[in-house]
C-alpha cells in the first residue's frame, strides 16, 4: 500500500500481485488514517509513505 501526500489531501494506492488497485483520496491528517488502518490491516501489511513536495 502506498499513500501519496500531496498539500491537504492523501492518496491511497495499493499493489498486489504487481497491478495496482483502485486509487482514494483522503482529506484527513496522516495520523488519523494510519490510526484507522492499523487496526484493519493484518501485521505483514506494508505502507509506504510519499511526499510530493512540488511547489
């Protein structure tokens, strides 16, 4: 799973099998969404965290 931080909003992407699966945007602080998922992921879950730092 990849989440894409771009200014306000966070982009969830998630890869198996080497395709990627369906995109959705969150308006959420980081904090909030990782709480959220934590508790529904199972423990080998990976997520990668990327910043888009364009001006």
């Amino acid at each position: 799973m990849a989440l894409l931080i771009k200014k306000k909003e966070i982009r969830l992407n998630y890869f198996k099998n080497g395709r990627r699966g369906p995109m959705m945007k969150f308006s959420i602080p980081l904090e909030e969404l990782l709480a959220f998922l934590s508790d529904r992921l199972n423990e080998e879950a990976e997520i990668s965290i990327l910043v888009d730092e364009d001006k």
